[in-house]
C-alpha cells in the first residue's frame, strides 16, 4: 500500500517528494560525480591489494582464497570502471574489468618471486573472472547517475 502511495505522490510531482528527492540525491550524486574520488578509491583498492598480496597469509589466509579474490577485484573494477566512464571513456566498464584483471595477474605473478607466497593460475582465473563480475554494479550506478541527470519528463 505505501509503495502505491509513494508511486502515485511521486508521479504527481507533489512538493515533499521533490524536496526530499534534492535533499537525498543531490549531495550523493554530486559526490558520485566526482572522479577524484573514484580515482583515490581505485588507488586506495590498488594499493590494499599490493599490500595483502606480498604479505604472508595472516588471520586464517583472510588475504588469500577465492573469496578474497572475488571481492578485492570485483571491486576495482567496479571502481575503475566508474572512473573512466566519469572521464568518458568509451567502453569504460570493459576498460575497468580488463585493468582489473591485468593488474590480478601480475600480482600473482609478483608472487611468484616471494619465497612465503605462490603464484597460481586459479588464482588469475579467479581475479579475471571477478574483474568481469565487477561489471554489473559499474553498470547499475551508471545507470542511477545517468538516470538522475536527465530532467523529469
């Protein structure tokens, strides 16, 4: 019932809404907008990675597995993705996912020369194959962004 009533408030263009999509949306879309802030967060995720990938295993293997693997490259691709699409790229997302995967390779590869860590080439299959995962939420906020920058119809 409630999600009616929103539908129908929002379709009438009632002044509540309109003030509470501005106070919602505005302050987070500009700060999305922004691709200092994308670029800072891929380098922060880049170096996060760097770090777990040269140190030995520490908490349990926290820093190795494929969990952890899905995560950290599904990330920063996502991340590089929106970056580049900000900075209008074409095939951004594709861009992103292939920096991505191209950076997990030669992370395992990194590893491949520390004595206390392996180089393995599951690992790069994982890495590829989060960095293509990663994808799909760069396409859904590019999506929402592009949705709320078109004025209402």
């Amino acid at each position: 019932m409630s999600d009616r009533r929103d539908a129908a408030i929002a379709s009438t263009g009632h002044p509540c809404y309109r003030i509470a999509m501005q106070l919602w949306t505005n302050p987070l879309t500009s700060h999305l907008r922004a691709p200092g802030l994308w670029l800072s967060a891929c380098l922060l995720e880049a170096l996060a990675i760097f770090i777990l990938s040269v140190i030995p295993s520490v908490g349990g293997d926290i820093n190795s597995g494929t969990l952890s693997h899905c995560l950290a490259y599904g990330t920063l691709s996502c991340i590089t993705g929106m970056y580049l699409n900000l900075k209008e790229v074409p095939r951004c997302l594709i861009k992103g996912a292939l920096l991505a995967a191209l950076y997990g390779a030669c992370m395992e590869l990194i590893q491949y020369f520390i004595p206390y860590r392996t180089c393995q080439f599951g690992d790069i299959v994982v890495n590829c194959l989060a960095a293509l995962a990663g994808m799909a939420p760069a396409a859904l906020l590019r999506a929402v962004l592009a949705a709320q920058q078109q004025p209402p119809a």
